[in-house]
C-alpha cells in the first residue's frame, strides 16, 4: 500500500479508500450487504493497508456506520486508521431531520458517533452544499464539534468551486475549522470537475477524494453493455441520471482497449488514471467481492505512459453537472 497526506493536512491516508455504502442491510438496496457477508472486506483491506474508510449517516440509514464501527473496532488499530462519515440527506420525515443546519449537524454528529462506537470522527463532512441556512452557520457548527473534540477535521462533498472558495473564505477570516477534503464525483467519463474545483483545491490544499471513480461500475465492466447484469446496475436508477452521454461508452471502449494492451483490468487502468491526476489523494472504491478490492490496490502498481493517457482521454466530451 501507497499513503499520502490528505490535502496540507496531518492526516495520512491510504490512496485507496474503502467506501462502506456497500455495507449495511439489504432493506436500504437491494444490493446492499448485511454485516455477516460485509466483515470479510474490512478484514481483507486492512491486511491490503488500507486505512481510510468512508461512510455516511444515511447508508442504509445509520446501519452501515454501525456495521462499520463495529469491524473496525474488533479489527483495526484505530489509532492509526482515518474513519469519515457524512452528513446532509434527511435521517427522517419530521423537522430538522436532515440538511446542514446547526440542529442537525450536532445531532446528527452526536448520532453518528454512537453508532460508530467511537468518541471522536477523524473526518467529518457535509454531503452536500444545498442548504436554506447560511453557510456562517454550517461552518461554525462544524468548528464547534472540532473544539469539543468530538471531530478531528472536516471535509465537503459535490458543489460548486464558488461555494468551496466562499466557505475557505468565511473559515480562514473567523479563525474556524477549514475544509481539509472535498469528495467529488470524479472519473474519467464525467470529467467537468477538472474545470474549477480540482484547480481551487489544488490552490487552497485540499485534498480530492474523488467518488464514483469507476462511473457506478461501468469503467469495471468487461461484457458488452456498461449497465446491465448485476444487482446493482439493474436496480440503481441514480446511475442513469449520472450518465447518459453518448461518449461515455467510447471512454469505456478506450479504456478497454489499454487493459487489453497492459493486461490488467478496465478498472485498474481507470483508477490508476485517477491516481496519477494532481491532487487526488485517495478514490473511494466500493467492494462487493473481495477481488474487486485486490484489483484496486493493484492499480496503484499501473504505469500509464503519456500515450495510455491520452487515449483514454481523448474520446471525451463535456457533460452537464452531475452530482451535486
């Protein structure tokens, strides 16, 4: 295993992050695994090195962070691996039951951390931007639950760079907490982040810990269509909405076409891509089988020549934003 510091931050992560929105109960999605099937992959990435994990409140809402909380603390040192969870999407139907509030980003945390079983988050971070509050208010919530220490540090997840810049902004004038990390939908068939966001965190040190980095499944896909045949392709409909483009399957076919010359597979090329991109730290992989998480960590081994590269890149075109 490869690490690198997560942005100008302390933190030392894996450059491969485990996503635990895989793990959960069935009843969330259908395919969701339970926490018998989901022990042996958090068992088999910290025997890969991976030390970075990645969750959210509304993961099968609230099972998967105590699954996760569970595995990691009967199986890891967890002084030295880096535990992130979310919050934003509503956790029930009544008021103040989701958002960015700061009701909801301490109740939320305070959940949070009974269900993972810790006392403090080492990543804490809103999933969204959208919010009715002002972001003065999101930021100082944040910065509160650091001095309490019940959060180590924050991150942010899918907007726009003019909301990051106006949140690095606000936090560096007032002395708070400043984002550390934004997790981004990122890959090489939708690309648009490459446009302002990457180059502001680049600017500002915040680290890019890119989801989707595998569009869903489709750069993983050795079968004819890119979105049918498993459990998952079949029944996630958001999938559709993210990608529709009719240049996202000559992505895919040039990225096959490299495998194929290096002999590894489609994925390990697309996140050996992403690896290689300035400012990623670590893509959040999701596993539903155990060589998927063995083929990742192959990728950091991946050699892409300049011309691999540009063949994988060259068939793109511009997407509508997707995913904020």
């Amino acid at each position: 295993m490869k690490y690198t510091q997560l942005g100008r931050s302390g933190l030392e992560v894996s450059r491969i992050c485990l996503g635990c929105m895989t793990y959960g109960t069935p009843k969330w999605r259908p395919w969701i695994l339970d926490e018998v099937d989901a022990r042996p992959f958090y068992k088999k990435a910290l025997e890969l090195g991976i030390n970075f994990f990645d969750t959210a409140d509304m993961y099968s809402m609230g099972v998967s962070e105590e699954v996760t909380g569970r595995a990691l603390r009967e199986m890891a040192k967890m002084d030295e691996i880096v535990l992130a969870t979310k919050v934003h999407f509503p956790m029930g139907e009544g008021p103040n039951m989701g958002g960015i509030s700061r009701k909801h980003i301490v109740q939320a945390c305070e959940a949070s951390l009974r269900r993972l079983g810790v006392e403090t988050i080492d990543l804490y971070q809103i999933h969204r931007f959208k919010s009715r509050v002002p972001i003065e208010e999101t930021l100082a919530a944040l910065d509160h639950l650091v001095h309490q220490g019940k959060v180590r540090y924050i991150g942010a997840s899918s907007g726009y760079a003019w909301q990051m810049a106006r949140a690095l902004s606000i936090s560096e004038r007032r002395g708070w907490a400043r984002f550390i990390s934004m997790q981004n939908h990122y890959n090489l068939v939708y690309r648009e982040e490459e446009r302002e966001m990457i180059p502001l965190c680049l600017e500002e040190g915040v680290g890019v810990v890119p989801w989707s980095p595998l569009a869903r499944g489709r750069l993983a896909r050795t079968t004819p269509s890119p979105a049918e045949g498993t459990t998952r392709a079949d029944s996630d409909t958001y999938a559709v909405d993210l990608y529709d483009s009719p240049s996202d399957l000559k992505v895919i076919e040039a990225v096959r076409r490299v495998a194929t010359e290096l002999g590894v597979a489609p994925s390990e090329v697309a996140l050996a891509w992403l690896l290689k991109k300035p400012g990623v730290a670590a893509p959040i992989v999701g596993a539903t089988k155990i060589e998927h998480l063995e083929s990742a960590v192959r990728s950091l081994d991946v050699a892409l020549s300049d011309e691999h590269i540009r063949a994988v890149e060259e068939p793109y075109q511009p997407h509508p934003v997707r995913g904020h």
